[in-house]
C-alpha cells in the first residue's frame, strides 16, 4: 500500500500552508480554520434540481435541514432519500462545509439527500448529536409526502463522525421499528472511541487527520471518559449487530480510522448483514470531499451513488 501521487501533493501543501492543527485551537477556530481551508479543495458543485432549507423538531430545539433533488424531475414526484450526516469530530463542520457532496450525492444516485446540521460540541456534547440526528430520521420519515420522499425506500450516510451517526441511526431504527432504513453508508467512520487501534499508531502524524486532534475531538464530544462504553458513541460495542440494513463502508489505507472501519464491516458480516467494504489503500482521512485535487475521491462518489441506487431499485 502506498499513498497516491495526488494524495503526497496535497499533504506537502498542508505541510507548506503550516496552518495549526486542530488540537492546538479552541472550537471556534477550529471551525473557521475548517470553513477558510476546505474549498482548497472542495470540487466544483454539479448541477441538480432544487434545494431547500427545513427544519425538523428535536427535543433540544429545531434542528436545521437542507433538501437536495436531482434536476429533471417534478416536485411531485417521491424520491428514495438518504440522510446524510456530516463529519468533522463532532465539533466543525456543518451543511455548508459538506453541501458541494451533498449535490455530488444527489447527482451520482438520483436520489433525494436530506444534510442534517445536528448540534455541535463543546457547547452541546454527547448525546446532544445522536438526539438531533434521530430526531431528524423521524422527522423526515413522519413528514415524507410533503418532502416528496418515499418512505419505503430511505438511508442514512455520513463521513467520519457523521459514519458515526448514521451507523447509529441504523441501529436506533432498528430497535425502535422505524422508520425503515433500506441501506446505510459509513465514509471512513468512527466507530470505537474506547481503544485506539494500530492504526492510530501508524498514522498519529502526517497524514491531515491526526491522533492527537481525535483525542480533542473525542474529548469535546463525551460529558465523561463513561460515556466511550456506549454504544450510540461506539457503535462497534452495541451488543448485536444482526438485522440491520445492507453498508457500503469505506475507509482510507493512511487513517488512523481505517481499522475500526475495517472492524465494523466485519462485525456488520459476521452478524449476518450484506457488507460492501472497499479501503481505498492510496488515501488518507477525508479524500471524498477533495475531488478538485483527488481523482479518487470523484471515484469514491460515483461508488457511493451506484450503491444508492442499486439499493433503491
């Protein structure tokens, strides 16, 4: 395995830009940093139908939503719809900073995505996130026709943190009986934040995400180092597995995170679910949202859109 040309490019002009690493800013800084850096690399917006901005109702307040519909296709018509979750630790990131592949998502799959903006920590730690995104799941799921989203054939999706949430969300789905989830998408998750891996090891420096800034976000996040053992924070230790909707998992060959990835798929396996896991070996944490600089990453997309639609046939 080794990394891709692309990827050595882009890292020696992270290593030349010098800028901070997460760790060592406050939340707030961390964000702006994440906003000002992300169109370095953040490709060009396909062209779709509509986009709206909703609002769902959760029990820590309204929880923002952005609708996504492919062009060509009448308001009327109900769309299969996949929730997606955004990454960034829990703590940056928000609809704006994943909207371009929220559009590239839209575009690929022919579906309807629904960004989900949860609420952020510090200011709103655990379990403030999973209490938002199950509210939206619900909300979208109880508001279909007024969306134009057919129920009988939705998913959840997210990257990084937002994997996180989405394989949680499976799960929440799950054990209360709705609403139904059809297939899930998990772009390199988090998934066990009680043990770091070889891979932290592996690749702690030099590769954008690092071990130190995971620990700060894993620290942000969590009221307590307690709150790690539960499974809506580490969906690899919910004590069943079995009976959840079809995953495409995808992680990075130099991630700190590909091997609770990797575990995850397997888990999701043995439990008996239908698992496609592919590691693109050449990357590193966040590829998919680097299509102006990462060939990859538009390959990555066109997978995610493919699985969508296969599983809304």
């Amino acid at each position: 395995m080794a990394l891709e040309p692309q990827v050595k490019a882009v890292l020696e002009l992270v290593a030349k830009a010098n800028r901070p690493a997460y760790n060592t800013l406050s939340p707030k800084d961390a964000r702006q940093l994440f906003i000002e850096t992300r169109p370095a690399s953040t490709p060009p917006p396909p062209q779709i139908g509509t986009v709206r901005d909703l609002t769902a109702e959760g029990p820590h307040g309204p929880v923002p939503l952005r609708l996504y519909r492919p062009a060509g296709v009448a308001d009327a018509t109900r769309l299969p719809a996949c929730l997606f979750f955004h990454g960034g630790g829990w703590v940056i990131g928000d609809v704006n900073t994943h909207d371009v592949l929220c559009r590239q998502i839209t575009a690929a799959s022919g579906a309807s995505v629904i960004s989900v903006d949860y609420r952020s920590a510090p200011e709103y730690k655990f379990p403030i996130a999973v209490d938002d995104s199950w509210a939206a799941t619900k909300w979208v799921g109880a508001h279909a026709a007024e969306l134009g989203v057919d129920t009988a054939r939705l998913a959840v999706a997210g990257d990084s943190a937002g994997g996180n949430l989405a394989a949680v969300m499976a799960l929440m789905a799950r054990d209360a009986g709705g609403p139904a989830i059809k297939f899930q998408v998990l772009i390199y998750p988090v998934t066990d934040v009680m043990r770091e891996t070889r891979t932290y090891a592996d690749f702690a420096e030099g590769y954008l995400l690092t071990r130190d800034s995971m620990r700060w976000f894993i620290a942000h996040y969590l009221k307590s180092s307690d709150d790690a053992r539960d499974w809506r924070v580490s969906p690899l230790r919910a004590p069943s597995l079995a009976s959840l909707p079809p995953a495409l998992v995808i992680t990075a060959g130099f991630d700190p995170l590909r091997d609770e990835g990797e575990q995850y798929a397997g888990r999701l396996r043995d439990a008996g679910n239908t698992v496609d896991y592919v590691c693109y070996g050449g990357m590193i944490h966040g590829f998919i949202g680097m299509g102006k600089l990462l060939d990859t990453a538009q390959r990555a997309v066109a997978h995610v859109g493919e699985s969508l639609k296969q599983a809304f046939r």
